[in-house]
C-alpha cells in the first residue's frame, strides 16, 4: 500500500500552479471546490474591512501543506521537515507575539499566542497532520506548547531580569571568551594532526602494499629483464593512478574499458601499452564493440608485432568516435591474410561493420602497423 | 576595495530582511521616540521578521 501524501489528505495545499501571490486563495478554493475567484475577494474585502485580510492570509500560508508531498511512511523525512521549518516557526510565533504586544496585550497573552503559532507553524509544515491520528497529536502538541507557555512566569519579571542577564552573559563572554577560542584551536590543531597521521599511516601502509613488494619481487626476478620492466611498469601504472586519484580504470566508459584492455594484455604479453584519451564516453553497444575491436587490434600487436611498445590513441565525442592502434613492429601485408585467419576480418573489420562503424588496417612488412577505427 | 555585483546566487533574502530591520532601528532610535516597554516588541518583531524571511526563502 503507498504511503498517504500530505497533499493528498487532510489538510489544503499551496497550489503554486495557479497563483496570483502565494497560492493560497487557489488551494483553499481547490480544497473546498469552488471558485477561486470567491476566495480572493474575500482576503481583499478583509483586508480592506482593517486588514486583518492579509494576517489571514500569511497565517494560511504558513500553515497549510507545502506543495512537494512528504512521504508519511518515512519518519526522517517527516522529521527533517519539521526540523526545516524552525525558522518560519519562531519567525511567525515571534512576530504574533510582537503584534499581540502592540495591540495592547500582556506578555501573559503574547507569548501563549508566540508559542501557539510557533507550534502551529512547525507542526502543519511537517506535513504530519494529514491523517486523524496526525490531525490530534498535532492538536494536542499546539494546546501544549500554549499551555507551557501560560505557566512561565509573567514577562514583566523577565523584563526586570533582562539588564542583570545581560550585563552577566558580557561578563561571561568577556571572561571565558578567550579560554573557550584557545580550546576551540587547540581542538581544531589536534583535529589536523591527527588527519595528518592518518594520511601518514595510509601513505605508509600503500607504499608498504605496492612499491616495496613490486621491488622485493624485481630483486628476486632480476635474471629476467622482461619481466623485470613488466613488474616496473604494472607499478608505475598503479602508482600514477594512485597518485592522481585516477578511477579511469574503473569507469563504465570507452576509456576505462582501453585502460582495462591495455592493462590485461600488457600484464599478459609483457608490452607496453600507452593509451590517450581525448573525451570521453559512457559505454552502451556501439562503443562496447568499438572497445572490443581495439583490444583485439591491441592484442594482434602485441602477439605478432614485436615491437616494444604500441599506441592506442582514442577521440570521443558526442557524435563520433574514433581509436588509433598504433605499433612499430614486423608489419604485414594485409592482402596476403589467409582466409581462415578471422582475427581481423571477423574480430575488428566485421565487428565494427555491424555496428555501423569502419576499419581500416595500414601495414607494410617492415613498417609497423596502423588500425583505425571508427564509428 | 572591489565590489561584487548581487546575483540570483549570491542574493540572501534573510540579509536584506536584517539590513531593513536594522536601518529602521536606526531611525526609530534617531526619531527618538524609543521607549524601554517599546523595545521588546520591536525587538521580537524584527527578530520574528527575519527568521521568516530566511526560513521562507529556504524554500524557494
């Protein structure tokens, strides 16, 4: 069963999309069903008759449901609305008070009255007093809160109590101020300090985890220069990317998946992949097989070229996409692949066809080998 | 000193609320017609004012 939504039950809701001011005339005419043309000329002619038209209307607005629904099911949101509305509530329950005052009332009316609209305001915002249940609490928290404040004592004493108040807070400022600022940055310096040891520690701990193992291991394999540079550049990679906070790697994109591809097949094959990326964008099937073709180019570079390092260059936009397979090894000559030989033509030429895109392989026996693909 | 232009992202309601209640304290005070019974009420008003303001334009 959905949960009942404030603006659904209970109690009228601002409408903004009909408003002339605030919205108010159009919820309540809404609520009510009639037109709201009525509504409006009933605030006019009160506010006219001694303008107790607009207090009304403010009145209305503060307490009726805002427009966006609360979720009632939900407690945090219920309360996270209430704890949101403190301000309109102090605000109008001081400013109620402020008018009882001027209108000739005691603080023995004012402040109840303060403390009333205060309760009020704070309660209806909630969105709490939508359902019958809702609709008590909210009435049995107003009549308590005024009742509270009926039973402080009469503001004139409070009055008489204002200066000698005033004068010991100074006094207090004046004597603890600068006591409660040194602790305040003595707990702000030992805060820093301690961060600063955690990032220590955590420095310490990673160097501990990657660079001195990678070193213990490249002693140990020193007899092997290619797995020596393989190890060397596995952690160079992890370091930059630790460094840099890089979660390329990582991302569902058309460059985390080349950093994947060059990654795996570098780690395999024991050559250096180098892959640039100017742009980006976020993989769905075009750019997974545009991704899939170039592993494959990379990874026929890597087993029959013999070169030492290969190239990937990539340049993604809206629009369009394009991946650069670059390497300086055997070459071939593209014409003189066997038929039964599908790496090319199936794996990167086809693939790349069925998805709307091209490729085109530039080779010559001795020159390296260049594949472009584009979609 | 430079001065930074108000925009719709740096404009605070509740500040100009405050300056308003301010600079009608200062006139009122100028005027001097200030009573202490006087002072608490206005004193609540205006405090009153510019916690609407600042808790209404939350909203927006």
């Amino acid at each position: 069963m959905s949960a009942p939504m404030a603006t659904a039950a209970g109690i009228p809701a601002i409408d903004t999309e009909h408003r002339k001011l605030a919205g108010v005339s159009a919820g309540i005419a809404r609520y009510f069903d009639i037109d709201v043309k009525y509504v409006r000329i009933a605030f006019v002619l009160l506010t006219i008759l001694g303008g107790i038209g607009i207090a009304l209307y403010g009145l209305a607005y503060l307490t009726m449901t805002s427009p966006e629904s609360v979720d009632l099911a939900d407690p945090t949101a219920v309360v996270h609305e209430a704890a949101a509305s403190w301000r309109e509530g102090l605000g109008a329950g001081a400013l109620a008070a402020a008018v009882t005052l001027v209108a000739g009332a005691g603080w023995e009316v004012a402040l109840p009255v303060g403390a009333g609209v205060t309760a009020g305001v704070i309660v209806m915002r909630s969105g709490i007093a939508t359902t019958k249940r809702g609709r008590v609490g909210a009435a049995l928290m107003i009549v308590g809160a005024v009742l509270v404040a009926r039973a402080l004592p009469a503001i004139s004493q409070v009055q008489s109590f204002a200066f000698p108040v005033i004068v010991l807070l100074a006094g207090s400022v004046m004597l603890f101020g600068p006591w409660w600022l040194r602790m305040a940055q003595a707990l702000t310096a030992e805060r820093t300090a301690r961060i600063r040891a955690q990032e220590r520690a955590e420095v310490a701990a990673h160097l501990h985890d990657s660079v001195l193992q990678t070193l213990a291991l490249i002693q140990r394999r020193a007899d092997d220069p290619s797995e020596v540079a393989q190890l060397a550049r596995r952690q160079e990679r992890e370091l930059r990317s630790w460094l840099n906070a890089d979660e390329t790697a990582a991302a569902d994109t058309l460059h985390g998946a080349l950093v994947r591809a060059a990654t795996e097949i570098e780690t395999d094959h024991g050559v250096e992949v180098e892959v640039v990326c100017v742009g980006d964008r976020p993989l769905d099937e075009d750019t997974r097989a545009l991704a899939a073709a170039a592993r494959e180019a990379i990874l026929n570079a890597a087993k029959f070229a013999g070169a030492g390092r290969i190239d990937v260059y990539a340049e993604a936009s809206g629009e369009r996409c394009e991946v650069f397979v670059r390497d300086r090894g055997a070459g071939f000559d593209p014409d003189a692949v066997p038929a039964d030989r599908r790496g090319v033509r199936e794996s990167i030429v086809g693939r790349m066809q069925r998805h709307g895109g091209s490729a085109e392989v530039r080779s010559q026996p001795g020159g390296g080998t260049e594949v472009e693909l584009s979609l | 000193m430079g001065r930074d232009p108000v925009t719709d992202s740096n404009f605070s309601p509740a500040s100009l609320a405050a300056g308003i209640v301010l600079v009608a304290f200062g006139v009122w005070v100028l005027a001097g017609d200030v009573t202490f019974d006087a002072l608490f009420p206005a004193l609540l008003a205006g405090l009153g004012l510019i916690l609407l303001v600042s808790g209404l334009a939350r909203r927006r």
